[in-house]
C-alpha cells in the first residue's frame, strides 16, 4: 500500500502521473487521451473549487493544495485538512452531453468513485452517507463538495489519510472523523489519488455517455449507501426537519424517506441527514 506521508511534504505529482500510466491504467495517463489533461500540486491556496471555477479551461484538470485557508464542505461548513496526512483537491469536468436534470448524480457518482477507490488501495471497507459523504462505520473519512458555474462542474474532495487523532476536524453534525491511519490502513497518497482518478474517470465517462441509463450507477450506489434501511432524521433547507426510515434511492439520486407519521415517502433532494440508528 506504500509508505505513510511525511507531514508537511508535498504530494510528489510525478508519482501519481506515473501511476496513472501503469499496468492497468487504460486511458487514465495524463494528456494519453484519456480524462486527466493535468495535474498541479500548490503548498497552500484559498480554495481549490475556487481556483478551478475561476481559472478552469479545459475539462479533466486536477488541483491538488497541501492547505486550504477557505476550504469549504456541504452546508457552507469549512474543511480543515492536515497538510501532508490529507488528500485536499478539485477535478474539473464540463459535463455537456449530461443534461441539467441529471448533473445531480456527479456529486453521488463521486462519491461511490472514492469509496470504491479507498477500499480497493487501502482495504478499508469505505461507505457512503447519502448524498456523499464517505464514512468508514459511523465515522467520517471524507467530504465532497460540487459547484457549478456555466458547462463547468468542479467537484472538491477532502479526505483523511494519515491524520492523528488529535488533528481531526470536528463536525458541526457531531459525525466523529476518521482517518485511513486510524482505521489500521498506512496507505501512499500518491496511490490513493491515482486509485481515486482512475474510478473517477471510469465511472464519469461510462455516465456522461449514457446520462439516460446512469450506466449502473444507480446499483452501485445502492450498494454503498448505508443509509437506506436506517431510522433517519433529515434536516430541510428552511429549518424543517423529517424523521423516518431511508426506503430507496430514486432514479435522480434523491433520497425516498418514509415518516415516522406513515405518511407516503417524502423525495429529499437536499438535506443533512443523521443516522438514528
């Protein structure tokens, strides 16, 4: 799985750019005409999103910050990333051929990406909260953040891999963080990346040329999702809150919520959701 990061070393782009060329790659090499068109890594910027939203061109582009001072999740909550034990970075995609109606599932899609990825790299049984946060049991590993301006949809992720317990951020949900290291796993970063783009890559591109469909992602993402089957409380946006049981996942990634009340289910589009039980 490779040798743990070295706090406060810069991520080693040529790294991960190499295994992105290696056995198995497909087309997931740098500027190979595959997705990834390229990869910078900076120490420090105000926000990755930020930066790509501003500065993106071309889709497939991959910004990496060892530290993030307006790093931002879900809600308008800030990210806290450690530099050197955190993978902090955005993806650039210009979903055209995706109509509006269904751009929703990028951030799912993403979502299902990384826990596939993390499980695979670091043997680390990753699930997902819906709509996608990554949890390892009832502990969060990682956040994803997607924004769009334009034909430009950047998603952000943040995950923790050799964080130390006492650098951990704190939810303002009172979900518990985790990190890879805690949960038994000494994983390369570098690794880590290059797993999570190549999934990335496979699963975005398989839905962007079948939007229609979702090319499986809808099984996939059922498969992950921890949520469905568990006692809920969802909190909606003008202060509402829904209380039931998680039924299914329907067709536009939306949560199917039965009340308490056995009202008929309830479709959440948004919401923070909290495990009950």
């Amino acid at each position: 799985m490779g040798a743990a990061p070295k706090p406060g070393a810069l991520l080693d782009a040529d790294a991960v750019r190499a295994a992105l060329a290696g056995p198995g790659s497909g087309d997931s090499a740098l500027g190979a005409g595959g997705l990834w068109t390229s990869l910078e890594v900076v120490a420090v910027t105000g926000s990755t999103n930020a930066d790509l939203l501003r500065n993106g061109d071309a889709e497939g582009q991959v910004l990496v910050a060892e530290s993030q001072v307006a790093g931002r999740g879900r809600m308008g909550r800030s990210w806290v990333s450690a530099a050197g034990a955190s993978l902090t970075f955005s993806v650039l995609l210009r979903p055209v051929c995706v109509p509006a109606s269904r751009r929703g599932w990028l951030p799912l899609l993403t979502g299902v990406a990384v826990a596939s990825a993390v499980r695979d790299v670091s043997g680390v049984a990753a699930v997902l909260k819906w709509p996608n946060d990554v949890l390892v049991g009832s502990r969060k590993l990682a956040g994803i953040l997607a924004e769009q301006s334009g034909d430009a949809v950047v998603i952000g992720i943040g995950l923790n891999v050799a964080t130390s317990a006492d650098a951990l951020p704190v939810s303002p949900s009172g979900l518990p963080a985790t990190s890879l290291l805690l949960e038994g796993a000494t994983v390369s970063r570098e690794a880590l990346l290059a797993g999570i783009l190549r999934e990335l890559e496979r699963r975005y591109t398989a839905f962007r040329d079948d939007p229609a469909s979702g090319a499986g992602l809808l099984a996939g993402y059922r498969a992950l999702c921890t949520t469905l089957g568990r006692s809920v409380r969802v909190e909606l946006p003008g202060g509402r809150v829904l209380t039931g049981a998680a039924e299914d996942i329907d067709a536009d990634g939306r949560l199917l919520v039965v009340p308490a009340s056995g009202a008929p289910p309830v479709t959440v589009s948004a919401g923070d959701v909290i495990h009950v039980r």
